[in-house]
C-alpha cells in the first residue's frame, strides 16, 4: 500500500503600505490630470473670451455744466467734455445743475441729469458668430432717460443694473430713478425684465415698477400720483393750512369739507368761502410739500375738480392776480432756482380787467380741468417742492375736490 503526499505552495500578497501607496500614487495622477484640463479649460476660455468680444466706446454727445469721469480704479475725477469717450469700467458723476448726453456703440441714447452717478459695466460688440453684443450700464443714484435701439445686425443684450436689483430692457424708451427711499423704473415703450430676489417681474408700457428700500415692489401706473389726500377722504391729513390777511378786523377765510349736493359732483369736496365786510384782500388755502425729483420727466399733470360759485371781484381782480380759486405749484429748475406756476380759475369780468395765467369756466358747474406743466413753464422743473389751492380776493365761494399730481 502506497500514499502520495502532495506539496502546497503559498503565494504572498504585497504589503498592505505598498498597495496603499499605489493607490495614492494614482489618485495624485488623477487629480493631477484633472487640474490640468480644468486650468487648460480656463486658459482655452479666457482666450476665447478675449478674442470673442472687442470692447466698444461711448461716445459723449452732449455735456451741459461740470461732468466727471473716473477711468477704471483711479481715484481721481476728471472733466469731461463733449465729444469725449468712455469705456468699460469708467464712472460718470453728473453734478449739480449739470447734464449729460451719451450714445452707445448700438445707437442707444442714454440722458443724464443732475446728481446721476452711472458706471459703464459692459459695451462690447462680438468678434466671433453666434454671440451677442452686450450693453450693461449700472446706475448708483440720479435719473437717467434710457432710449434703446433696435439690434439690427447682431442680437443684444442690454441690461441695467441698480441698486435692487437687474433690469433687461428690450428695444423701447425708459426713465430710471434711484432714489434713497427707492428705485423706480417707467416704460413707456418696450419691456423691462427685472429680477429682484429671485422674482422675475416684466414690466409693460404704460407702467412702473416701484422698488422700496425696504424690499417692497409695486407695480402702478406710469405716471404717478404723488398727493396725498387729494380727494380729502381723510379730512386735512396730509394737507397744511395758511392764510394771508390784508385786514386784521376784516372777517377771515373759511375751510370746510363737505358733500356737493350738484350734478357730476364728486363725494366729498374741499369749499373755500368768505364774505368780506370791509372789502380787503385775503389769500386762504392749503398747501402740501413734497421733494419729489422730476428731472427727464415725460410728463407732470395736474388733474383736479372744482366750482367757482360765487367771487366779488370782476376775473381776477385790479392787477389779474385774485382769483375766486386758484393753484400754485413751487419747483425748481436745473440750476437750482425756485419757480412758481399760477392758474386762476373765474366766471365772468364785467370790468374787462386783465386776467393772466387763468382760465374761464361756468358758474357754479363742476369743472374738470388738466394741465401739463412741462408744456406750460420754461425751464422746465426738476423737483417738486409744494402746491397750493387756494382762494384770493374780497368775498368769494369756490371748491375743489380729487386734486392729483401725476409725475413719471
């Protein structure tokens, strides 16, 4: 009997440190790889961009006072004239009481007014096919009227960037405000796209889009009224009160809300009445003050009701300056002067006597009456500072009522 014995054989695996170490070894290869086509990706698109676009100026057509320009992170201003350029990365200042005029590479039409501050973020027309020429603009403070062009050759991209956020704006005209209290962008014509925290928000001609410091957004009307209280539905809120007596011993003006009891009457009515003894002028009315700015507006209208009942003095008195009821609308023009705008409203002038600045309308009937004051004032105002209603003369019996300051 025979047994055959068998011989095993062991085979030894590598060291636990050597594996590990080839296994690091071809991680750092990786990783080593991938950086490399990460930084050769990079390099390859900064090249592409580089040569894709070429940067275009913009030209100043048009500076009226002291314009300053500071090119890229200089820290100097400088003037800048008429005719003049400006490129990517430059910063406008428009001061006080000055204008600006500047056209883009596009045919864009951008106007500036006083205390407008407005970088020049993007203009550049591109080098290579299938890539659209951009027009970025920020605008820090101030008010600018923005009148896009048609992209004609290549598509655009025109955006504004303010302090609450982008606005895309298609082909159309514009007018932007930013302000402390808010941003504030019209169209008139056109579509502005804006993004606001994530929200996108198109804003239609004929519209506003009204963006608060505290975050809150409103959509309104284009032209916006700016009254507070105008059809008195909260008594005097809102409104001050102010007289002027000729005599002391003289009866005073009177003021009081009522409900109009005529034909096309509105709900409630302001009525400006006094019955003088000693025949002696008197100014009685309220005011209401504002600061709104209105440089580059479109329009600024007056829209109210009124009635003049009753009025001792012939049209608008010896000189043409006592009306039965008038307004009076305090502003301020470019280079900072105030003006006041007056129309007086009568029914009759039996003695002929000169009635400027008025208008005549029917005894006793509610009237409508609309006024644009940049149709009516040279200059034209840049802030609003106060309007009056008020009745002047001897003896006279006037209302008024849905008193609106519609602004852009």
């Amino acid at each position: 009997m025979s047994a055959a014995v068998g011989s095993s054989e062991t085979v030894l695996s590598p060291p636990r440190s050597e594996l590990t170490m080839g296994r690091l070894t071809w991680l750092v290869l990786v990783v080593a790889c991938l950086l490399f086509v990460g930084l050769l990706v990079g390099v390859v698109a900064q090249i592409v961009a580089t040569i894709a676009y070429v940067q275009v100026p913009t030209s100043i057509e048009e500076v009226s006072g002291i314009v300053l320009s500071r090119t890229g992170d200089a820290a100097a201003e400088e003037s800048l004239p008429t005719g003049a350029q400006v490129f990517e990365g430059d910063k406008l200042h428009v001061t006080f009481g000055s204008t600006a005029r500047m056209r883009m590479f596009d045919g864009s039409v951008i106007s500036l007014f006083p205390e407008t501050r407005l970088r020049v973020d993007r203009s550049r027309a591109p080098r290579l096919g299938g890539r659209d020429a951009e027009a970025v603009l920020g605008i820090e403070s101030g008010a600018a009227q923005i009148a896009v062009a048609p992209a004609l050759q290549v598509a655009r991209n025109f955006e504004l960037t303010t302090p609450a956020g982008v606005a895309q704006l298609s082909p159309g005209q514009y007018t932007v405000r930013v302000a402390s209290d808010a941003t504030r962008i019209s169209v008139w014509d056109g579509k502005a796209t804006m993004l606001v925290d994530r929200q996108v928000v198109d804003v239609t001609p004929g519209r506003k889009i009204i963006l608060g410091s505290d975050g809150k957004l409103e959509l309104v009307d284009v032209l916006e009224n700016v009254m507070v209280n105008g059809t008195f539905a909260d008594r005097f809120n809102g409104w001050t009160f102010w007289e002027e007596q000729q005599s002391q011993s003289d009866v005073r003006g009177q003021l009081q809300i009522g409900v109009p009891n005529e034909i096309n009457a509105p709900g409630l009515a302001l009525q400006l009445t006094r019955q003088s003894a000693g025949q002696t002028h008197n100014e009685t009315g309220l005011r209401q003050f504002f600061q709104r700015d209105v440089s580059g507006a479109h329009s600024i209208q007056l829209d109210m009701l009124l009635k003049v009942e009753s009025a001792s003095l012939s049209g608008g008195g010896y000189l043409g300056s006592e009306y039965p009821l008038m307004v009076r609308i305090r502003y301020s023009t470019l280079r900072g002067g105030d003006q006041t705008w007056t129309h007086g409203f009568f029914f009759a002038n039996p003695d002929r006597g000169p009635v400027p600045y008025s208008s005549q309308i029917q005894k006793g009937v509610w009237t409508h009456y609309q006024a644009d004051l940049l149709l009516e004032v040279q200059p034209v105002p840049m802030v609003i500072k106060e309007i009056q209603i008020l009745a002047a003369g001897h003896s006279y019996d006037a209302s008024v009522s849905d008193v609106k300051l519609l602004v852009d």
